[in-house]
C-alpha cells in the first residue's frame, strides 16, 4: 500500500495544543499505512458474509464460494468448487432464463430463481448477480443469495 505523504509543519507557528494535535495526526496517519488492501478487504467480507455468496466463471463453474452459501445448499466447499449452476439451480426455468438474459445485457441481474439443494430438495431464492472482470482479464460474477423459501411457506400458510 502506498506511504501518504509527510505532513511538514512549521513548529514556529504552532502552539503547544496544536503540535500536540498534530502528533496525533501523524500517528493516526501511520496507522493506515498498515490498513489491509481492497482485496484484503473484499476477503474478510465475502468469507464471513451472513450472506451466501459465490464466486462464478463464464461457463457456470463455481470458483469461490462462502460458508454461508455451503450451508444453504448442503455442501463442503471442496463439493461446491465441483459443481455448476445446472446442478444447483434449475436452469430450465423462464425465470432463470430472463435473469441470464438481464445479466448479459446489463451486466447484473436479480431475480427469483429456484435452488437444488444437495439432497435435492429444491426451494426458493433470490439472486442477485454481477459481472466484472478479474486481475487476469477473465469474466467473473459475484452472486448473492438469500433463502426465501420461508416467504413463500408463510405466504401458503396464510391461505389455508
């Protein structure tokens, strides 16, 4: 991470208050030397995200994916990093279809999808996706996921 510029006082000027002040500056300053990078950053929030997330190639291959969303389809992460969005989404819907049909043209989509789980149980989600292009110039997207099998189990509770 690149050194902020120094700080140049003229002591001459200053009180006793302010140089104080300005020491503080300085040592705050020298802090963010040491603040993680953006990719640090980004890291910490998608690995301990509440949110199920993932991390997808052009031909549909998760790359990357988080504890959250392990659990949301019933996988091990190294079982997560074999599959494809066939396998955990039912790509045969209109839905998913539109929503492809929306990323492409936009660069980012959302969309009410149904998810396979691992012992096939399927069931509601909400993803929200978008594309971008990763340090080696290759096309990404970054998924979002939210369970909202609930929604629609209290909806049909609430008709019967």
């Amino acid at each position: 991470m690149k050194n902020l510029p120094s700080l140049e006082l003229n002591k001459e000027m200053l009180s006793n208050d302010t140089i104080q002040l300005n020491e503080q500056i300085l040592h705050w300053k020298s802090g963010l030397v040491n603040f993680p990078s953006t990719a640090e950053v980004f890291q910490a929030v998608f690995e301990n995200s509440f949110h199920a997330s993932f991390i997808g190639n052009s031909r549909g291959i998760t790359i990357k994916a988080n504890e959250a969303d392990c659990k949301m389809f019933g996988y091990t992460n190294e079982e997560m990093l074999r599959l494809t969005t066939i396998e955990i989404f039912d790509t045969t819907e209109s839905r998913y279809e539109k929503y492809l049909s929306q990323r492409e043209l936009n660069g980012k989509a959302k969309a009410e999808v149904t998810g396979i789980r691992k012992n096939k149980e399927r069931f509601h989600c909400e993803i929200s996706s978008v594309v971008f292009i990763d340090d080696n110039r290759e096309k990404r997207t970054l998924n979002t996921l939210h369970d909202i099998s609930k929604k629609y189990a209290d909806l049909i509770y609430e008709f019967n």
